[in-house]
C-alpha cells in the first residue's frame, strides 16, 4: 500500500496540468508551432531573391600577358631598350608586358525587369503557400480542441454516473451480506458499474492521444496535462444562417490562398513565356581593354563588345514549354474553381444539417435527463421500480447525453469545415 501511494504520488506530480481557454491555446498555437515558424523562413527566403533579382551582374576583371621576367636574349632577339618605366627612378616596368581586360554583362530585352516580376511573384506564392498551411493546421488544431473538450466532458459524465453507480453496489453488496437481496440483482447492477468503468478508461486514452497531438501543434513538453475549459464547446451560428450559397463562394474566392496561388501562377506562367521570348535576344558583353607592351603602342586602350549570334538556337523549345504551362495552369485555375464552389456548397449544407439536428433537442432536454436519472435513482432504492427498469434507463441515459455531446460537437467540426472551405473565419465563436 505504501508503495502504491507513493507510486501515486510520483505520478501526479511528474505531470504539469495546464488549463487554458480555445482562445489561450490558439494565441500559443499560433506563436509556438514549429511548422509556421519553418514556413515563414520561405517568405524571408523569397524576399531574399526578390532582393538579389534587383543586383546588375558583376562586371568581370581579367588580367593576363604578364610576364614577370624577360631574359636577356628575349630581349636581343628583338633589339628592343625595354619599355619605360612605371615610376620615375625605377626600372620595375622596363621588361613587362600586361593585359588588362573589363567586362560587363548587359542584359537586353527586358530580361532582368521581367527576372524581377517572377521573383516578386514567387514571393506573393510563398505568402499565400503559408496562409494555406496555417489554413490546414488551424482546422486539425480546432477539431483537436473541439475533441479535447468532447471527451473531458464525456469523461466527467462518466466519472459521475460511476460514482452513483458504485455506492448502489456497495449498498446492494452490505444487503447481500445480510441476506436481505439476492445476488443476481448485485451482479448486474457489478457489471454496470464494470460497463461504465470500461467506457471511463476508454476515453482517458482517447484523451492521452488528443493531448499528445495538441501538445505537439502547440510545443508543450511531453509531461503537460493539458485541458480546455468547457467555454466555445458550441458556437454560435445565429448570425450564420442568413449567408446564401453564392454569396460564400465569392468570399471563398476572395479568401481561399490555393484559389490566389493559382492565380499567380497563371500571371506567372505569362511572365515566363514573355522572358523566353526575349532569350531570342542576345545579351550584350561590353568590354574595354588595356594593353601595354603588346601593341603598336605602348599603352594601348580598346574598346570592344560580344553577343551569341542567334543562328541555330532560337529558344523554340523553352517557349513551346513556357506556352503549355500557361494552358496548363488555365486548367488547374478552373478545376480549382469548380472544387472550390462545391467545397463550400457542401460545407454549408453539412452545417445547415448539423444545426438543425442540435436545435431538434430540446433545449431542456438535458436538465430533463439530470431530474428524471435522480427520481429513477431515488426510486430504485425505495424499491419502487426493479433493477430491470433502472438498467434500462441508466442505458437510455447515457446513450442520450453521448448524443447531446456529439451533436454540439458535430455543429463545431461542420463550423470549422465551412471556414476552411471558405478560407477565412466566418464562424469563431
């Protein structure tokens, strides 16, 4: 026994219970995970290469023909006195020759404001690439937080109802003993409290999954007993109801980040059919060179410039590329457009569904089961009613408050789906 308190007692305080609201644990959520943080990095990236898309190329310095002695008979065979110096009162210049040569790339055609344009939208893509990630996640994390609320308070009914259960056991146990019952009413009365015991350490293992999931989406430690309290268990839909069908699939439009992404790149798509085209454009290769020793003249400066000539590659192939990935984004665009409208247009009717069934129980309906459970209670101790009659009610009980629970729940998964179809948060209370 002594071991098993202290067994108890380790246990309770390896765990650090964290009771937060939906609204605490989403600001946490939104601050601590890990997979926006890394998502954002995408943004800063593509600001990076919006701003190295802006930089000229560098200009490109050779230096070449130098020669850092000359022999004597190198120098007779040309019957040369050397070339002057390159300082007064020394000699250090006489016997060298050296080339320098300065180039600069010249982009032609448009090329590097047309480069600018795909990287700015690049970085309008990562954008809307991390709205659709948190898009994603924000609806795994409110089920998860929806759940987490369903089965603590499936948890706690359960809790309950054992505890009534068990002191009618002991109570039928001590009349048993005395002789004063049979032992056939114990033992069903034994194998509900087993029933309702079995279901209770179901549900704390759902919750050790929930709380694992929500401690990894929020970047809680492994010993953290998390739990939500019972507030936006339900939300509030009145508000919702006078929405139409159209209406949500333009704001969806307005809203959902995969709609813009493949608006963008379409735009893009274009963009890069018009650099190709202007790849048909030789760049320019502007140059100046200098030379000393190599030439008529001593110090001889020229100025020069370079291009491909455009004889046997006219970019056809890379255009005929860039040509079908603008079909071909026209295509996904209005395959996405049709998901999308039917996307909302379920969501809605899934919602509108689940509404109607919710508000189908009577609002007293729960209050009802909490007086009637009491006076079946009450009158099976009295012995008003058999044991046949209160298992049965005991049955209907729970499978009634399970139904009650799972219908608000429904109503905050079916809520949640419309804001994800329509990509914003239409409902969040």
């Amino acid at each position: 026994m002594v071991l098993l308190v202290l067994s108890l007692s380790f246990s309770s305080q390896g765990q650090d219970q964290l009771i937060l609201s939906r609204e605490d644990c989403e600001t946490k959520f939104l601050k601590e995970n890990l997979q926006l943080l890394a998502e954002e990095l995408e943004i800063s990236q593509a600001e990076a290469m919006v701003l190295q898309s802006k930089y000229w190329p560098n200009p490109n310095l050779t230096i070449d023909q130098v020669n850092l002695w000359a022999t004597q008979g190198q120098l007779d065979a040309f019957d040369t006195e050397g070339l002057p110096a390159f300082n007064s009162g020394s000699s250090f210049g006489t016997k060298q020759q050296i080339g320098v040569s300065l180039e600069q790339l010249i982009h032609t055609a448009g090329k590097r404001k047309k480069l600018m344009a795909i990287q700015n939208i690049s970085l309008e893509k990562s954008k809307e690439y991390f709205r659709d990630v948190l898009r994603g996640l924000k609806i795994e994390f409110r089920n998860q937080l929806t759940q987490l609320q369903y089965l603590q308070l499936s948890k706690r009914m359960y809790e309950e109802e054992l505890l009534s259960v068990k002191q009618l056991t002991n109570a039928y146990l001590r009349q048993v003993e005395l002789g004063h019952i049979s032992k056939g009413e114990y033992v069903r009365l034994k194998a509900l409290e087993l029933e309702i015991t079995q279901k209770t350490n179901a549900v704390k293992t759902e919750i050790n999954q929930v709380q694992k999931e929500l401690n990894v989406l929020m970047r809680l430690s492994a010993n953290t007993d998390l739990v939500i309290t019972d507030a936006g268990f339900i939300k509030d839909t009145d508000g919702f109801k006078l929405r139409s069908i159209p209406d949500l699939i333009v704001e969806a439009k307005e809203n959902r980040p995969d709609y813009k992404i493949a608006s963008l790149q379409e735009t893009s798509s274009l963009i890069e059919l018009e650099y190709e085209k202007a790849q048909r454009i030789p760049d320019v290769t502007f140059k100046v060179d200098y030379d000393r020793g190599g030439n008529f003249m001593y110090n001889f400066v020229g100025f020069g410039l370079s291009f491909d000539l455009p004889v046997f590659d006219r970019n056809k192939g890379n255009i005929l590329h860039a040509t079908s990935e603008i079909e071909q984004s026209q295509l996904r665009s209005q395959e996405l457009e049709l998901t999308l409208e039917n996307e909302v247009a379920a969501a809605y009717k899934d919602l509108i569904n689940a509404i109607a069934f919710f508000e189908s129980i009577d609002a007293d309906y729960d209050v009802s089961l909490e007086i009637m459970l009491k006076n079946y209670t009450q009158n099976f101790k009295e012995k008003n009613i058999s044991i046949v009659e209160y298992l049965d009610f005991m049955e209907a009980y729970l499978t009634n408050k399970i139904i009650i629970l799972e219908a608000s729940k429904d109503v905050n998964e079916k809520a949640e789906k419309l804001n994800y179809s329509i990509g914003k948060d239409l409902i969040n209370k």
